[in-house]
C-alpha cells in the first residue's frame, strides 16, 4: 500500500494529464465518486514508517475517527509521565477532512483537503491543556485508486499550538520547517457504501 500511496500521490504522472481536470467546475466540491463511500481501515505513517491504524469514513464528506494520538502526544509532550484525556473529552475527537474534488485521471480521484486543523483537550500530568495541529493546506491532498478500491492522502503538519485550558494562554508553538510528512493509507474496506454510511 505504500507503493500505492507515493504512486497515486504524484500528481504529475503519465495518467493525470491537464485535460482531464477540466470537470472542476461542473463537479465544485462534492464527491463524483460514489463507488469510494464506506468505510476503510487506515494505516497512519510518518515518513514512511506506520505509527498507528485508524477507520476513514466517505459520503458525500470524508472523516477518521482517530488521528495517531500517541504518537502525536509523544512529539507534543515529550517528557509527560502521563497524557489523557479530560474529563467529557473521554474519546478522541474525530478530524473533519472536508474533502472538496479536484480532479481525475484514468484510475484516480483527487481531492483537496480543506480541513487543516484539529483540536483536542488533554490532561497532561494534572495539568489541562488544549493543542492545535496544523496541517499544510497546500501540500494536503487526498486520493481514491478506484483499481484498488484504496484511499491515501498526505497530511503535512508544519505547526502545533498548545495552550493552558485553566491560564487561557499559549503556552508553546512548535513550528516544522520542513513540515513533518504525516500520511495514511487505507488496508482495506471495512464496510460497503450501503451498510450504515
């Protein structure tokens, strides 16, 4: 799946040439494409390496019910004993990626992601925080292999705010240049369009 992953990525390969784009404004930003509505089960990877697993759902909208919390709480809060969740905030939130459609080729679907930021309340060693991610909007792309029945995106993280939840202040900014290339694949499909999505 990682082959599939920097294969259907390069946007400028031999099956994606200009003219086919040219259904962008007929298409604006739904989801032509509804043979790639269910449910599939993702693997989260940072540079290639998988850091944790997740479930992507499509309809007309596309969400992942977790991000790789763990491994994003590591980076974030590296010398914590502990992080977890606040109280009322018992499950991860799940990230919107509001998916707008921007084009295709012969065997891939193109999707931009609008939603570049995800927020999540935390307790971190009895201290309540909130941190930002922010993804890179204009390196952010999502794509759907109709040959494999497969989704994948890049989701570059270029920075994190975190804030104390009880002081009402940003307590530290962590800023990537170059952006860190956090990114997913799907494994495979967990359920049919038709079965409760």
């Amino acid at each position: 799946m990682c082959v599939l992953l920097l294969a259907s990525c390069s946007i400028e390969d031999n099956d994606s040439s200009p003219e086919k784009y040219s259904d962008w404004d007929v298409y604006n930003s739904s989801n032509p494409n509804s043979e790639s509505y269910g449910e599939f089960a993702i693997n989260w990877m940072v540079d290639g390496a998988v850091v944790d697993n997740s479930l992507l759902q499509v309809n007309e909208e596309a969400k992942v019910l977790e991000l790789p919390f763990q491994w994003l709480h590591h980076i974030i809060f590296p010398d914590a004993k502990e992080v977890k969740w606040s109280e009322g905030s018992t499950e991860p939130n799940t990230w919107d990626m509001h998916i707008a459609f921007a084009g295709y080729s012969e065997n891939n679907y193109y999707y931009s992601i609008k939603g570049t930021e995800h927020s999540q309340k935390v307790i971190v060693d009895d201290k309540t925080f909130v941190y930002h991610v922010y993804f890179s909007q204009d390196q952010s792309i999502s794509i759907y292999n109709k040959n494999w029945d497969a989704w994948s995106a890049i989701t570059p993280i270029d920075s994190i705010r975190v804030s104390d939840e009880i002081a009402k202040e940003v307590v530290e900014v962590k800023r990537y240049s170059p952006a860190i290339h956090l990114s997913f694949n799907s494994t495979k499909r967990t359920k049919a369009r038709d079965s409760g999505n």
